[in-house]
C-alpha cells in the first residue's frame, strides 16, 4: 500500500513562512506584493502567484530568487499540520509507504520535512494537479491526501483514491464538488479513517 500526501495545507501550514519569504522577495526586489492574499491562494504552482505581481518576462528569474530565499526565511516558522506526523506514522505503521507528492520546489520540501521530524518514504517535487498523477502512478498509489482541487484532480487522473482535507484555501462543498472520494476536517481523523478503509 502507498499512500501519497500533498504538502502545504496539508502537511504543513506553510503560511507563515511563504508569507515571510514573499515579504523578503517584496524588498528584494522593491515591488509591492499583498503577502496577506498570497498565503489565502496556495497550492498551485509559484510561478502562477509571481505572475499577478511581476511582468512574464521576470517570472523565471523571480522565481529563482523567490527559490534561493526560501531556506532561510520560510523552513522555521513553518508549523506541522495538526495530526500530520501520526498520519504518515499510520500509513507506515500499517505496512505502507507515505510519498509526498508536491508542487514545491522538492529541495525545499525536503527541508520542511526534515525540520519537521516527518519521515516520508519519498518525496516528489514539481508537481501540480493532474501532473501528481505521473508520480503516483510511478509509487503505485493508491489513495492520495490533499487539501486542494487541484489535489483532486492529481488522484483522480492517477486512479487513486482522493481524500480531501478542508485546511487550505478549498472548502468542504468545493471539495466534494470537484470529485473528492472522502472529506475529513484535517488529518487528526485520518489514522481511523485508514483503519476502517483497509478493513473494508
């Protein structure tokens, strides 16, 4: 069994340090960028955030930048998610493998998880939505766990299963509505809900 986690809002409340790293990158670079509305619409791909405040043709090169600030103003103040640590810990208790499937740069990922103490079994960066299918088609996923839409889509075009938690910017309904198997609050309630689903 493989089960596949998505990363900010989902392991991790990535806010305060991706607001952190934004406001450095605002004066970095002297170009005004709402930190506050940035930390409501995470989970797509960086590039697609630069864009509402730099002109396309410094997308990439911001977007290094925004890479190369990141280990030293977001990895600290980023907190684990409530029950993240003992959902992974369940699915490896249980004889699984947890991979982390993100659209993060996957260097940083790994440093949020190590800071953590989250012990992944792999993780897999760069990837966004139905992309996250390749690598958890490639890990031989069966269910993965994130907190977006795009996260629905991701396990759905890889014929996992999709569990949805409601502690990013997407609500229950919209959840449910974008085609997600099973919704929980967060994932305090996942370790039983795997129980009742390998029982089953």
């Amino acid at each position: 069994m493989t089960v596949g986690f998505d990363l900010d809002m989902t392991l991790i409340d990535s806010r305060p340090g991706i607001k952190a790293a934004y406001e450095e990158l605002s004066a970095v670079t002297s170009t005004f960028i709402d930190t506050d509305l940035v930390i409501t619409r995470l989970g797509p791909p960086l590039e697609q955030e630069l864009a509402h405040w730099f002109p396309k043709e410094r997308i990439d090169e911001v977007g290094d930048l925004y890479r190369e600030l990141y280990p030293e103003y977001a990895i600290a103040p980023t907190p684990a998610m409530s029950g993240a640590r003992e959902a992974v810990a369940a699915v490896q208790a249980a004889g699984g493998r947890a991979v982390v499937v993100t659209a993060k740069h996957e260097p940083n990922a790994k440093l949020h998880l190590s800071h953590l103490g989250i012990e992944a079994d792999a993780v897999v960066g760069w990837l966004w939505a139905e992309a996250k299918a390749e690598a958890l088609r490639e890990y031989g996923a069966s269910v993965y766990v994130g907190d977006h839409t795009g996260d629905v889509r991701g396990a759905r075009t890889a014929g996992a299963l999709s569990v949805a938690v409601a502690t990013g910017p997407c609500g229950v309904e919209e959840l449910r509505t974008a085609g997600a198997d099973v919704v929980l609050d967060d994932l305090t309630a996942f370790p039983a809900w795997l129980a009742r689903h390998l029982e089953g």
